[in-house]
C-alpha cells in the first residue's frame, strides 16, 4: 500500500507514524483502491484486506489497531485493553501510551493529526474537519495527554496529514460568522461572493497558541489532487477514506 511517512518523526526510531493514500488497496470504485473505511458503503472484505495490506506495509497486527467511530465532536478516549479492532469507540481523538497499540484517523477532506510525546512516549491520533477545529478538539487533546501522561506541550511533535485546502473549500456565511467570532478570522479568504476557509490555518493558530513547535503539514490538498487522495467534496460524496496511522514500539 502507498503511504507518505512525516519527515518530523523520521528520526525516532520508537515511533511508526504514516499517512495513506487511495493507491495499492483491493477496492473497486468508488472506492479503489485502498479505502480503509467500513461505513462508506464498500465491500468488508474489501475494507478488511486493505486493513491487512497496510498493517503488512506498517509492520502491525491488524488485530491491535484502534480506529474510531468518528462523529464531528470534541470526544477523546484513552485507549487501554478493552479496545479492539471491531469495537471502535465513538469518538474524535486517540490518545494512549500502550506499546505495539496503533491507532488511526481517517479521513476523506477533513485534517487527520498525529501527535507524538517522545518525553513520555505516548501519541495521538485526531479528526480534525472544521466542527472539530472550531471546537478545539486539538488543544483539548494536547492537554488530555499533559492531564494523563505528563506531556508537555512544547515537547509534543505535531503533523498535520493530507487535508482538503482554503483553495477548495467553499463554505456558507453562517459558518464564516462562527469562524469570525471564534477568532480565526485569518483562517477565512473572499473570492468574490465566495467564501473559503482554510481549517489548517485554525490548527495552526491552535498549535501556536499551545506552544508547541514541532509541526510538519503535509502540503497536499485532497480536492485537488483527488487522484491520490479521498476527497468527500471533489468526489461527490461517494468516496472511500485514507489514514494516519501512529505507532508506539
């Protein structure tokens, strides 16, 4: 399966951390080739052999994966043993310290986020779309960790996954006005009588303000490049999901 490892995390030796894109999965369209999703309407036994091909590329027991059910919340559950592959839980955000234990976001637009302490050697995965954003589901992780690990912010690396960009996505005005009085004015751009939003920008805003200063961003936006990526926009809906995966060892 076709994966981009961050370059932050490169250099730990520790840590397995990726991000997948939509090629070398079983999948038939839409859905082809590597949708790791099961709610999307696509074969299970489809789903459950790109699950095999990327625990194969990332050197995991399918069985010990963590994936969640994600909702658009600010819900952060702590993993520990009673978590299985085929019991998500109903959330947005993943943290834990538990080696050989990975988890995964997925998303087909949305910024799937990947944290690693290398202090207190725990991580976390987040589904970052702009409800989430909006609602700081990212600062809120952060301190989730400080709160149960120890961690510290400015120790804290942080990447930013494969994301649609403030290039493609066009949003209504109530949902600039919520941006607006939530302070992330910058994150918002006028093209005429069109508006777009940026959700990065409101992430990294957050990262700044939490003072972590470790952050790569995977500069690739899924609208335009569609090709290699899920894109729920420029799919027309109907489309699979790509991950980032994190891995403690």
């Amino acid at each position: 399966m076709k994966t981009i490892s961050p370059s932050l995390l490169s250099s730990y030796t520790n840590v397995t951390a990726s991000f997948t894109t939509r090629l070398g999965g079983v999948s038939s369209l839409p859905y082809s080739s590597a949708n790791l999703a099961f709610h999307v309407g696509d074969n299970p036994l489809d789903v459950v052999k790109n699950h095999d091909l990327l625990a194969q590329t990332l050197g995991y027991e399918r069985s010990r994966l963590i994936h969640m059910r994600q909702i658009h919340s600010d819900r952060i559950v702590i993993i520990d043993e009673t978590f299985t592959f085929d019991t998500p839980p109903e959330c947005d955000a993943l943290i834990t310290n538990r080696l050989h234990t990975p988890l995964m976001v997925m998303s087909a637009d949305c910024t799937p986020i990947l944290l690693y302490d290398p202090v207190h050697h725990a991580c976390a995965a987040i589904h970052a779309g702009r409800a989430g954003a909006l609602n700081e589901i990212l600062p809120k992780t952060i301190m989730m960790m400080r709160e149960h690990f120890g961690s510290v912010a400015s120790d804290i690396h942080a990447v930013l996954g494969p994301s649609i960009s403030g290039c493609c996505y066009e949003i209504n005005p109530t949902i600039a006005e919520e941006t607006t009085s939530k302070g992330y004015s910058e994150a918002l751009r006028k093209e005429g009588e069109k508006i777009f939003l940026d959700v990065n920008t409101i992430l990294l805003m957050q990262l700044q303000r939490m003072k972590v200063k470790n952050v790569e961003v995977i500069e690739e936006c899924t609208a335009c490049h569609h090709d290699r990526y899920f894109s729920y926009r420029a799919d027309q809906q109907h489309t699979g999901r790509i991950a980032g995966v994190i891995l403690l060892r």
